[in-house]
C-alpha cells in the first residue's frame, strides 16, 4: 500500500503547518516547546514543520543570544516568528448596488476598506471587471500594499456556490460574468467564490456576535433573506452549494417568498402612512414611496402606533422564518445581519417571545455588530483559511527581515 502512503503524508503534513500558523498568527516570539502546547504536535513534527515554513519564506528563526551570566543548561530553545505584514490577503461583497472590497494582513487586520456603487444588471462583463479592477487598486494603494503581496482573493456572491467555487448556472447574471476567471486572468491571484450568506456565518463567528458558537445560522435579513450555517464549527454547502437557501419559504404559511425586514418594514410602513394621526407622514412627506425601512424603525422607537404595529408584522413574520430554519436544523444561536442588523434589534423580544409557536427546538436569537461590511470581512476569514491550508504551496513575495533573525 505504498501508493497512498505519500499523499496521506502529505496531507497530514498541511494540516499540521495549518495547525501552526494559526498558532503563530498574532503570537510575536514563540518557541518550539510553546508551539507543541498550542498545537498538540510532537517536537519532532513541529521543528521539522518550522524547518520548512522557513525554507518557504513563512518564518523566521531568531538568534539565541546569551550574556555571560546566562548560561543555561542544554542546547537553547530555537524561537521563530510570524511577519503578519509578510503578505496581504483581500476580501470582495458584490452587493446588489454597490462593491466592498477590504485588504487585511495575515492576522486577519483590517488594512483598508473601499465601497463603490455598481450596476449588477444589463451592463457588460467588462464593465463590471473594470470596477472590481478600480476598487481592489484602490483598496490596495490605501492599505499600502503592493499586488505582488497578495495571496487570495475571496468574492462573495448572492447565489448558491458549489465546493468548487462555481456558481449555479440557474443564477443568469453570474452565467456572464465569470468573476473568479476574469480577477485571476488579470492579476494573477488566486480567486475564491462563495455565497455571501456563508461568508457572513464565517465572519459572525470570527469577530461578532457568535464567537465560540459552533452551530450557527447567520441570516442576511435586508432586502431578501438568506442564510448560512455552521454544524459544528463547519459550513454547509449540500450537493450543489444550495444548503441553507430559502425559497422553501414560498411555502411557508404567513411567509410566502425570501423578502427581508426591510422591504416588509417600508412596505407595511406605507400602509399606514395613510393614517393621518401617524408621524410616518411626516418623515416621508406625505409620499408613500420616498418611506424607508429605518423611518419606520425610527417612528416606533419615539411611540408611533402605526409604526409600531408595521413592526409587530414584521417581528411575527421572522418568527415563523426562524422557526421554520430551526427546526430544519436546530441551531444553538440565530444572528439577524446585514445593513438592517442594528434596526432588528427592536424586534427580537417580539421575536423571541413568539419563537416556541413555531418550533419545538427554539434558539437563543441576536443580532449583528458587524454592519453592512460582514460579506467582505467574511471573505476575509475565507481568504485566510485558504492560505493556511496551503501554506506548504504559497510563498510570500517578501518577509521583511525581523532585526534579530540569523
């Protein structure tokens, strides 16, 4: 059985030099006997891995340098360190009317963050490309970082994605705009692809609400719903990439298709606008269709009835979403997020009150800190756990020379 003896050795050795650079991400100075405790590695796997990671350009291994009244027994501890500003990685949101594009280093820091409108439909593959263009050199000459250090480039999309980063051909816009051969055609990057609801659950349990929570739905709840979901600690993607779409919702009684809490806010706000005694008058001027969804928002919180009671709607309406999610797939949390995330707080006592009506297994319910900015910082975390997995394979461009490297 030899013939599956190098690969599985191979294998094991990436996941290992995974296993070490998070530990060494952020860490500064560490030493071999501390990297064994981070990652549970013997020393021999762990010296040899290091070994490596140096060869690759990765580590550096520092001078042990003693005084005269510093001896200590046996041979010194070998000490390598983690350049985070070694490399850059950048994370892409093509939003339905706008792109953010954020550069972050290798400790996942944020170095610059660009949003440019965009028109998705009816404008030309090239087109489009020139603005992913603009915006990633934009974002790169702010971050000041040059292209040469990038590493990967995530792109999350409102479409179901395959684990092969491929897009679902019934989605008709992505069928012309092959973003991922494009981006990496002109620059040379490598380009990952995933759908914007899952890169939200990545970035929810990296840096907001979800940390440590291993089963998860994160749900983008603006204009339209959708969801991603962790099991375990891991993302689920089903056969195709379609795992956590909602258009089972179309069926579900007081639901009916995948619209979020801001087009219902504004919508049902709007029919009270009709109401003379309501401020929502007022702050839309009369106009019905100039009513957006924080005016309503705004509206209830200073006691407006018709406000409050579009918002009631609202709140019993998410309930019957999240309760039918919940049961589907019982997770420990629900993240309402998205643009719309600090306006929904006002509705999770409804929300939650109303929750075991709808489900057997209701969750703990809550809503983003990470603003409208949670798909590109998504792409982020999705960027660097590519790198990561395949540090063995990638070389930094440079590794600025640590003062006390040999």
């Amino acid at each position: 059985m030899q013939t599956g003896t190098a690969p599985s050795t191979q294998l094991v050795r990436r996941v290992n030099a995974s296993a070490m650079l998070k530990a060494m991400r952020g860490a500064g100075v560490v030493t071999g006997t501390e990297l064994m405790a981070a990652t549970g590695l013997s020393r021999a796997t762990v010296i040899s891995i290091c070994d490596e990671l140096v060869r690759l350009g990765w580590l550096q291994e520092l001078e042990n340098q003693r005084g005269a009244g510093d001896y200590v027994k046996g041979r010194p501890a070998r000490r390598f360190i983690f350049d985070d500003s070694a490399a850059s990685v950048i994370g892409i949101d093509i939003g339905a009317t706008k792109i953010t594009a954020i550069v972050a280093d290798m400790a996942g820091a944020s170095l610059s963050k660009v949003t440019m409108p965009f028109r998705t439909y009816n404008v030309p593959a090239d087109e489009r490309a020139d603005v992913l263009d603009r915006i990633a050199a934009d974002a790169l000459h702010k971050a000041g970082v040059s292209a040469d250090s990038v590493l990967a480039v995530s792109v999350g999309v409102a479409a179901p994605v395959s684990r092969d980063g491929e897009v679902l051909t019934a989605q008709e816009f992505w069928k012309s705009f092959d973003v991922r051969r494009i981006v990496s055609e002109r620059h040379g990057w490598q380009v990952l692809l995933e759908n914007d609801a899952n890169l939200a659950a990545l970035a929810e349990r990296w840096q907001g609400t979800a940390q440590g929570v291993d089963n998860l739905v994160v749900m983008l709840a603006g204009d339209r719903l959708g969801s991603g979901i962790l099991e375990s600690g891991r993302l689920l993607h089903g056969q195709v990439g379609a795992f956590g779409e909602l258009g089972y919702l179309d069926h579900v009684d007081g639901v009916g298709d995948t619209f979020g809490i801001a087009h219902y806010a504004a919508l049902w706000g709007r029919e009270a606008v009709q109401d003379p005694a309501s401020a929502l008058r007022l702050l839309c001027d009369g106009d019905p269709e100039a009513l957006t969804a924080e005016m309503v928002f705004t509206a209830a919180a200073d006691g407006d009835a018709a406000a409050r009671k579009a918002l009631d709607r609202v709140a019993h309406r998410m309930a019957r979403v999240i309760g039918s999610i919940s049961t589907l797939v019982n997770p420990e949390l629900v993240v309402i997020a998205g643009g719309v995330a600090a306006s929904a707080h006002a509705l999770l006592a409804d929300i939650g009150k109303e929750l075991p009506d709808f489900t057997f297994t209701p969750p703990r319910i809550a809503t983003s800190v990470l603003g409208d900015g949670i798909v590109s910082l998504g792409a982020i975390r999705h960027a660097l756990d590519y790198v990561e997995e395949h540090a063995l394979d990638l070389y930094p461009a440079s590794l600025p020379k640590h003062p006390d490297a040999g």
